[in-house]
C-alpha cells in the first residue's frame, strides 16, 4: 500500500450525553479498499460523516496528507474535492436531470468549462453504465440507477478517497447486485474507497481490511480473510455467527 491518506486520532462524538464514538484510532493509505461492518447504532455511519467533516468530531482530529482538517468552511470545501461521499439516500437534485447532476460541483467547486464538465460526466456515467439516461430525472430512474448515477457524479470531482455510507441499504434486493458490481469494479482502478456496509460477501471478497465496530469503538481491524475466518474478539464471533455459520 502507499502513503497514508486520512489520518484519525483520538477520535470521539458525543450527542448531548450520548457518546456515540469512543476514542477512534485509523489509518488510511493510498489504494486501501476499507469495508466497516457492525451492528445499527455502533457508530459506523458518524465515523464516515465525521470523516466528511459533515458532523464536527467533539474531540480529537483528523489529518489528511499530514495536515489537520480544520472546521473552516474553505478548507473543508477544498478537502470533501478530495474526499467525497456517496449517501445510502442517493441525495440527487430532483429538479436536475442526470447530466446535470453530474456537471453541477464540477462547474461551481472546481471550476471546470461547461466542455471539461460534460466530457467528465458522459465518461463517468459510462463508466457505471448510466450514459443512456443522462437526460432522465432523477424520478424516472430505479433506486440502483439513482445510485449508480450518485457514484458517478462523486467520480466526476476526481477524488482521492471515496466514502460510501450504506450505498445498498435504500435498495430493493434486485438492485444491490448493480450498485455492488460498479463498486467492485471500482476496488480495481486503484481507487482508496471506505464502506460502511452490511454486504458481509462484499467486504470479504473485496476489502483489504475490514473493520467491525462495536458500541462506538474499533472492536476488530484485519484483514477480510482473517477476520471473517477467525475473528479474534468475542463480540466480532458473536456478530459473524450466522454469516459463519452459512
């Protein structure tokens, strides 16, 4: 693997008395395809956005490439260019169509011709096989195709890490096989991707590690194979048992 990308230290979050991450300790490098897995409610969802810096982590910091994020808003601005996100709820502009959903940050955030914006989304939505529909609204489409369109348009800002919160969670069972075949093909271009999921076969055949969180802690961090064959903490065994178990 390369250089360390983000970097997390201390990391916790607290709503009103509630602590929901406890101390967080990461490292991401370069090429890393990073699958998070546990059960609902054990932090796996605020750690992506506090990454994001869409929630503001209550104590501890984040560094990318060495240099702290800081809670100013043009830094953070410069940083998600860097980082972006795919939402579990697609988050599209209902009002635009594809294309323009597509164009929109390319143009506003880095400033791309109207030409440089529409070669990069036409590429792009090709890329995850949404090219024919670039002038459907958002309406029109399925779920997958919603969401297909949604990685396309984060592909578009160039990122050097990608974040995907539950990208199949909102999908009927026919779709997810769509959505999770362009994230496979992604884990191949060399693209530095985290995953929250709960597609247990996903992240063992194409993570590189997996973490399994637990009550707003790092339970487990391993390897796919050693993790899902022979996890080492009691509460990691106890979340597998059935997957195992299958």
């Amino acid at each position: 693997m390369g250089a360390t990308v983000i970097s997390i230290k201390d990391l916790s979050k607290s709503f009103g008395k509630h602590e929901v991450l406890r101390k967080i300790d990461m490292e991401v490098k370069e090429g890393e395809i990073i699958c998070i897995v546990g059960s609902s409610g054990s932090g796996k969802s605020t750690l992506l956005r506090c990454i994001n810096k869409l929630e503001k982590q209550t104590s501890g910091n984040i560094f990318f490439r060495g240099k702290e994020v800081r809670d100013v808003q043009r830094e953070v601005n410069e940083y998600r260019a860097k980082v972006g996100m795919v939402f579990q709820s697609f988050n599209l502009f209902n009002n635009m169509t594809v294309l323009q959903n597509c164009m929109l940050c390319t143009r506003k955030v880095l400033h791309l011709s109207k030409e440089e914006a529409f070669d990069r989304a036409i590429a792009h939505l090709k890329e995850v096989g949404m090219a024919p529909f670039i002038n459907a609204k958002p309406d029109q489409l399925s779920g997958g195709q919603k969401q297909r369109v949604a990685i396309a348009r984060a592909l578009c800002m160039n990122p050097e890490v990608l974040l995907f919160d539950e990208p199949t969670s909102a999908l009927d069972p026919e779709m997810v096989g769509e959505v999770l075949n362009v994230m496979k093909d992604l884990a191949t271009t060399g693209l530095t991707m985290i995953i929250v999921t709960h597609e247990m076969a996903f992240a063992r055949d194409v993570s590189t590690r997996t973490i399994f969180m637990d009550r707003g802690y790092v339970a487990e961090d391993a390897p796919p194979s050693e993790l899902f064959s022979n996890p080492k903490n009691p509460r990691t065994r106890e979340f597998l048992s059935r997957y195992l178990a299958g």
